[in-house]
C-alpha cells in the first residue's frame, strides 16, 4: 500500500493533466454546440467500431474447459512417460547386442546375467545377480562389464550371486601398469578411484597408461581392463610412487554384466 501513495505522488502532475482532459472532454460530449454534436458522433463511430466481448461463454464452459485441459495435461505425462520407457528399452536393447558381440568375441566362457540389487553395507560394497550354481557359477569367479573388471562372486546360492566389487575397501587385485608392465597392487580409495602401491620411481608410468590384471592369480586372468592412470606422484625420501588410477567399468551404473566361467588362454 505504501508503494501504491509513493507512485501516485510521483505521478501526481500526470494524473491530474488526465483528469483535466477527461473532465474538458466530458463538458465538450455533454455540450449543444455544433462542435459538440461532431465530437460525440466521433466517438459513437469509435465505440461501435471496437468488438465487444463474448459474454455467451457461462460457468459451465469455463469448468469444461479446464477439464478438458486436465485431460490434456494427463495424457501429455502419459506420453512423455512411454517415450521414455521406449527410450531406455532401445538403450538396454543396444548394449544388450555389444553384450552378446563380447561374449562372441571373447576366449573366455562368459555368461551375462542381471543387476538385480545392490548392497547397503557400510563394510561390504556388493551387487547380486540373478544367476547361481544351477547356472554353473561357483564362489571366486571374475565378474566383468564392457568396461571392465567389476570383482568377483563371493557368496553364491543356486540362484543368485553376491559380488564382491572391485570398489570394496577390502578388496585387493594384482596388476601391472603401463606399457612395461610395472606389477603392483591395487588398493581401492573411494568411489572410483583407486591406488597402485609398490610401483618404483622412474618406471615410466604416465596419466592415461592402462592398468591390467597381472596374471598372478587363481581367480583373474591376465590382461583384464581394470583401470586408468589419473595421477603420479613422486615424494621426496620415499621409495615408490604413488599412482592413484579410476576403474574403468563403474558398477553403480552397470545392470547386465558377464561371469566369467574359465579363465582359457592366459590362466
């Protein structure tokens, strides 16, 4: 309201030139003279050239029209929502294909099977799967994704899986890094990163170098993608590098992803 006195104090010698113009015209509509004849005939030409609303239009139009418009608005959200479902039925369709190409490709003996929950532990980091022993899984096989290594069944019942992922604080890999091949071993941090330990200094390793399996295992085989190189660092009075790399496959985002049932060439 005070807003509302301000702006009409402000405007004050507006507000009364109009109404001084509307007072002289009204005296001049309300007037006998010729003058005042031709003015009114003006605006009576005016006003029956404006188009006047269309009053037909009741309550119950009004309320029929809303309606129509909450019906609308319904099936616009049904239809944004069968886009999408149709959206990620192509997606799934799509790596369910490069999932089968893999499988095709590969010397190992692999079975894909199915995210069907994730674990809430604060101590273990764990998926499980829709296959088991009925499937032919057994407890330590490797479990991979198209990216990469994702861990290993630990607990498997006839049929379903838990995996142990690779981003378990307990978990621990065998690797080797770079183009030399450096061997150490991988000691996930947090998220999706991870550090290599036991890797000299000066062993060439860069950002970007690849982090495969070693080979030194029961359970891997070797050269499974693992990792990438994201950092190096050299300190002074020590005696190894610290080189903290990023798993390649991410397995909060994964929902189908492959047993390896035999390790084949390489074991």
């Amino acid at each position: 309201m005070r807003n509302l006195f301000e702006l009409l104090y402000y405007l004050r010698d507006l507000l009364l030139l109009l109404l001084a113009v509307l007072v002289s015209i009204m005296l001049l509509l309300t007037g006998e003279s010729r003058q005042s004849f031709a003015l009114q005939e003006l605006f009576t030409g005016i006003i029956g050239a404006v188009p006047q609303p269309n009053l037909s239009i009741g309550i119950s139009d009004i309320f029929s029209y809303r309606e129509e418009n909450q019906i609308l608005r319904q099936r616009l959200m049904q239809y944004a929502l069968l886009n999408a479902e149709l959206a990620e039925a192509a997606r799934e369709n799509e790596r369910l294909r490069s999932m089968l190409q893999f499988t095709k490709e590969s010397p190992y003996q692999l079975r894909v099977a199915e995210v069907i929950s994730r674990g809430a532990s604060s101590i273990l980091s764990t998926v499980t799967l829709n296959v088991g022993t009925k499937h032919g899984v057994e407890p330590n096989f490797p479990v991979l994704a198209l990216d990469g290594l994702l861990g290993k069944t630990m607990t498997v019942a006839s049929n379903a899986s838990v995996v142990q992922l690779i981003t378990d604080r307990n978990f621990r890999l065998s690797v080797k890094v770079g183009s030399e091949g450096v061997r150490g071993i991988l000691i996930p941090l947090y998220g999706p990163f991870a550090e290599v330990t036991g890797i000299p200094h000066n062993s060439g390793i860069r950002p970007g170098d690849r982090v495969l399996t070693s080979g030194f295992s029961d359970i891997y085989p070797k050269n499974l993608p693992v990792a990438l190189v994201n950092e190096v660092v050299e300190a002074p009075g020590e005696n190894f590098s610290r080189v903290k790399v990023r798993f390649q496959a991410e397995p909060s985002e994964v929902e189908h992803v492959f047993v390896m049932g035999g390790h084949g060439p390489g074991a």
